[in-house]
C-alpha cells in the first residue's frame, strides 16, 4: 500500500492524507473534496484527487 499525499501550500511540504491504497487502484479512485489538518501549519487543508500522489508507505509489499 502506498500513502495518498498533497502538498501544505504554506509550506510546501508533504503531508500524509491519512488515506492509503494500492498503486494499481489509485488511478481510478474516486475521491471527492477532503480536508485534513496539516501536521506541519495546524491548518485544514482541502483538498481532491487531483491534488494528490502516492508516497511507497516503508512497508513490505
């Protein structure tokens, strides 16, 4: 599984979505607008699909 990630627009970092999936099943999923609490400025953030990319989660496959 991989980590679905966006980029905090304050600072330009990733942040962890709190949602992951397959690599192979991500590019078909459908997600609708989402918020999440960035770890990194303590906003929310909204966001959709669009806006985010997968990061490998470090674990075994």
């Amino acid at each position: 599984m991989a980590r679905v990630m966006i980029t905090c627009p304050e600072t330009g970092e990733p942040i962890y979505t709190g949602m992951s999936f397959d690599w192979s099943a991500f590019d078909s999923v459908r997600i609708g607008e989402r918020k999440v609490r960035c770890p990194l400025c303590g906003e929310y953030h909204s966001w959709k699909r669009v806006d985010a990319f997968l990061e490998e989660d470090g674990g075994s496959a």
